[in-house]
C-alpha cells in the first residue's frame, strides 16, 4: 500500500480563511540553508534542483529495496530574518535567510541517506548535493492557516497572525516561519497557489 503523508497527517491540511492552533507532530526533512530572494537567488535554483533528485531516489528506494511505497511530499522551507517585518511590511526579500525542506518517511535511516546521495552524486547534476542534510525537526505548537494566492500577498495575511490572533490567544512566537507549497508554482496560475503558513508558538508566560 502507498503511503500518502498529505492525507495521513492532519497538520498537512489547513483551513482556509481563519487561523488555528494544532500540534505538529515530529518528523524528519531533507534540508539545505541558504540567503536571499528566491525568485532570483541561483543558491535556491540550486536547492530545487537537488532537493527532488534526492527526493524521488529515496522513494524509489524505499519501494524497491524495503517495500515501502509512498508519495513524494511537497516543497516546504523555513523563513527568517534579523527583521521580521521584512516579511510582513517592507518584503525585502533579499534580507531572507531559508531552510529549504522535504519530509521523508521515519523507517528511512541515516544509512539510507548516505547510499542515496552517493548514487545522486554518481549520476551527477544535483549542485548542492554537498549542503544536503537529513535532520529532525519538532515544532510542537503552532498556528497555521492555508493562504490561497500569490506568495507576495501573504504579507497581510502574516500581519493579522503575528500581530493579532496569537497575542489575542495568549501566545507568543517562537521559532521560525514555515511555509508548505501545495502546489507547482511552474503550473499553477499565481492566484491559485495554496500554502499553508505556519508559525510556531508558545503560551505566553512560558
């Protein structure tokens, strides 16, 4: 049977148009750090061109040698900056630093990791194969919402999260912002991508 990521865990759905408040469970991502604006940084053309290879080598993997199947997951990255209202009023993107992601299924091992980016690295065309890590990430609590549109029009979306529901809940940041892109953005009109915006948080007072 395939395992499909998106259906079985219930923090990959959002509700659209209002903010909740879930428990994200803890998993395992492929990961790459980078800086800069992604619609022009080449370092984030590099992320996406290394990211999937290793991506769908590893499903294949599983499926051929441990009889594992399962859906590849979508694109997600984590966003930060000296100045987060870089991300919310200015939009300057080029003060973004990332963290480029792709969840991958828990019965893949470290080892499994290793004998996959070596077959990537053989084949050749994955530029930053070398930055490429397999590490947890556990962020408990958190607020989300989907955000159907354009990237560039979060930004009110992130005001009305940051500065109103989770103080208005009893909550503070913590961590960084993440986003989950649902969709292809090479084959989605731009008012029709949907994006889950993420913020973990805290209860104030702790």
């Amino acid at each position: 049977m395939k395992s499909d990521f998106k259906k079985e865990i219930e923090t990959y759905t959002a509700p659209g148009g209002k903010f909740e408040v879930v428990t994200v469970p803890a998993m395992r991502c492929l990961m790459i750090d980078g800086h800069g604006d992604p619609n022009t940084s080449q370092a984030f053309k590099d992320v996406l061109a290394t990211i999937y290879p290793v991506a769908y080598k590893l499903k294949f993997f599983s499926k051929g040698e441990l009889g594992r199947d399962y859906a590849v997951m979508p694109l997600e990255a984590l966003w930060w900056s000296d100045d987060m209202d870089s991300f919310t009023s200015a939009r300057d993107k080029s003060q973004w630093n990332w963290t480029a992601m792709n969840m991958v299924p828990e019965w893949l091992t470290q080892e499994h990791f290793d004998a996959v980016v070596n077959a990537v690295a053989r084949k050749g065309g994955a530029p930053a194969l070398e930055k490429l890590r397999l590490e947890p990430i556990d962020e408990g609590l958190c607020v989300q919402t989907l955000h159907i549109g354009s990237y560039d029009d979060e930004a009110p979306v992130l005001d009305t999260m940051h500065h109103e529901f989770i103080p208005a809940n009893g909550l503070r940041m913590i961590g960084k912002h993440h986003e989950i892109y649902l969709s292809d953005a090479r084959r989605t009109p731009a008012d029709k991508l949907k994006t889950i915006l993420r913020q973990p948080v805290t209860h104030i007072g702790k």
